[in-house]
C-alpha cells in the first residue's frame, strides 16, 4: 500500500513513461525522473525501483509475453542471425527463398520469436 501511496504523487508531477524491450521480454513504467536508490523485487514479474526517500521511480514488469496474449516476441535480421547461429546472409537467403517465416513492414524484416522456434522443431523433424 506504501507504494501506491507514492505513486500517485509522481504521477501527478511527472509524465508516466512506458517502454517495452521485445527482447528482455519486460515491460518498464517510469513515473519519475528521480535517481533510482534500490530495486525492491515485488514478485518473481515485477520489481519496484525506489530513490532515496523510498518514492516509487519506477516498475519493471518481466515475462511480458506470458500473460500478455497478444506481445510477440519480434527480432530484426541481425537478432535472427545471431539466435539461430547463422550469417545476415544465410537468413536473408532462407527469407528470399521463402523457407523461413518473417514478416516486411516496409523495408525492414521482422520475424515472431515464436514462429523460429517452430521453423526450427520442423528442422528437427526433417
């Protein structure tokens, strides 16, 4: 309860900013732009960050994607690269050749975490 308590006074006074990092999978709420003293881990998903009179900075929800239906996991070319051990060049051959799934919103190539990991079991099976 202490912690909602003050929140709701940075809230009012800061502009509430949030982020997601697709890779970590998390999912950052900034209430403020106040140095950060100490990180409380409130659950095994979520941590509260604190500055030095114990007003709430901040909260980190992790493992988005696990109760969040809808957040994928989405990699550029090079992060598919690098999580499948392979060369820029090999991914952008399997996408031309299309044996592999992704996705082009404009120009740049995306590819869902989730749709890898079973190109990658269909390998297996191959």
């Amino acid at each position: 309860m202490e912690i909602a308590e003050n929140c709701e006074g940075f809230v009012a006074s800061t502009k509430m900013k949030i982020s997601f990092d697709r890779r970590a999978d998390a999912s950052y709420i900034k209430l403020s732009n106040r140095k950060i003293s100490k990180t409380i881990p409130v659950s095994d998903y979520c941590n509260v960050d604190v500055d030095s009179e114990g007003g709430v900075v901040g909260i980190e929800l992790l493992f988005i994607s696990h109760y969040m239906d809808d957040f994928k996991l989405w990699l550029d070319l090079a992060d598919v690269a690098e999580y499948l051990n392979k060369s820029p060049i090999t991914i952008r051959r399997w996408v031309q050749e299309k044996k592999i799934p992704y996705h082009k919103p404009g120009k740049e190539y995306l590819f869902i975490k989730e749709d890898l990991d079973e190109f990658i079991r269909r390998q297996k099976r191959a």
